[in-house]
C-alpha cells in the first residue's frame, strides 16, 4: 500500500515537471501568479466539507496539492526549496509540537494539545515576534478574531468560565444600546465590532467554530428565501411587488418544510 501512495506522487511529481517545461500556461506562472487561485480552492475545498460531498472533498484536495506541487516546483528552479524540503520541513514540525507522541510530555486531553501547540509554535519563532504575529493580516475578520482569542489563550490570557463571557457579551451589547441612542456612526461601529469579537469568544467557550456557525445560517436563509420566491413566482407576481406581509407566509412556510 505504502509503495501504491510513493508511486502516485511520483506520478504527480513528473507531471508537475512535464506541464511546467512543456504547457505554456504553467510555463508562466508564478508563486504570485497563484496565489489567488488557491485561495479560491481553499474555499471550494470548505464548500465541499459543509456539504459533506466526500468525493468533492477528495477533488479539492487533489486541487490543493497540485498547487503545493506547483510552488514547490516554481522554488526549485531557483534552488530556493523543493518538495523534498517542504515534507522534510513539515514532518519535523510536526514532530517538535507533538512531544506527547514523540518525547516524554504527558498530556490529559485535547486542550492541553492545543495549548501546548501554540506554545511550541511560539519556541518556533524569532524572539522579537509577538504572540499574535503569526496571525495573517489578510484572514477574514471573523476567523481572525477566532485566531487571536485562541494564541491569547496559549499564554494564559482569557475568561475562566462561558458565563463571563457571556456576560461581556451583554455588556457590550448594552454599549452599543447607548451609543446607538446618541447616534455616533463612529462609535456605534467601535462597539458593533466589540459585540461580534465577543460574540466570537463566547462561541469558542461554547465548542463552536462561529465561522461554520454563520455559513450554516447564510445557507439556511438562501434556502428559505429561494423557497419564498420560488412560490411567489408561481403566483405570477415578484418579490417587488408582494408585500412583506404576503412574503411572510412562504417564509414561515419555509421554516417548517
């Protein structure tokens, strides 16, 4: 089995090398060529694992490889690092963050795993960086806010118990009462971020990862609201000219289905 897996990556790793000599398309690109492109995979790749569509996850993962492939192959040719370093630098990695697998450390559960991880991370670095400098500035800002909440946590840094936060969360909302009474644009959107950051947090004490959360509300309204226009449709009329009373029995009917 073991010698089936080298082979088909050899077979990968040979037709990387054949498209980029012979294809004129792969002939030209480059690291920054790409980079869009699999930023877009990454999100078909998440499309497919809400869908739970296993044989659409195994097509994006393949896409997502053929794109480490791609970079690995582009920094070759400047002898810069090839896949070899790339698997090389990944499995000693992984080994240095898993020293309960791999050394002495004992851990009891998943959390340690996790905390432990970010503090190995931070071993990793260069002394002068911060704790959450290895966030990546061009994150979404909700998983970004996901982010910094957990490496603050590595270092101790967080809420004992989920009712604190969500008393901060009512706190917050009660700011944002009072600023949306004075009708400050400014700082009513100041507190609109504090509520959703705190939000975040409360969902992170919860075991809930608030981006998944949200993609499975966006999906249950598109759902809905394409049921009520669908019916409305069939009356012969547009959502434009329905009222919102008439929209709103599809939408409950919608709810039940």
């Amino acid at each position: 089995m073991m010698n089936e897996k080298l082979k088909a990556f050899e077979r990968l790793l040979t037709i990387m090398d054949e498209l980029r000599e012979q294809c004129p398309w792969d002939k030209k690109q480059t690291i920054e060529s790409i980079r869009h492109l699999t930023i877009e995979e990454t999100f078909e790749l998440s499309d497919a694992i809400l869908k739970n569509d296993m044989q659409e996850i195994k097509k994006e993962l393949g896409d997502i490889l053929l794109h480490i492939v791609f970079y690995a192959r582009i920094a070759s040719e400047t002898n810069t690092f090839d896949i070899k370093d790339v698997i090389n630098t990944l499995c000693d990695k992984l080994v240095f963050r898993h020293p309960h697998i791999y050394g002495d450390v004992k851990v009891k559960d998943e959390n340690e795993v996790k905390q432990n991880w970010e503090q190995l991370k931070q071993k990793e670095k260069d002394g002068n960086k911060t704790v959450l400098s290895g966030v990546p500035n061009s994150m979404p800002a909700l998983l970004k806010a996901y982010r910094i909440q957990e490496k603050a946590r590595s270092v101790g840094f967080d809420w004992e118990e989920p009712q604190q936060v969500y008393d901060k969360v009512k706190e917050e909302l009660d700011e944002l009462d009072k600023e949306v009474a004075g009708k400050n644009t400014e700082a009513i959107e100041n507190e609109f971020g504090d509520v959703l950051f705190s939000l975040i947090n409360y969902a992170r004490f919860l075991n809930i990862n608030p981006e998944d959360a949200l993609e499975k509300t966006n999906k249950k309204f598109i759902k809905r609201f394409t049921y009520m226009e669908t019916k409305i449709k069939e009356q012969g009329k547009s959502l434009a000219d329905s009222t919102l009373a008439e929209m709103d029995v599809f939408w409950n009917e919608a709810k039940n289905n």
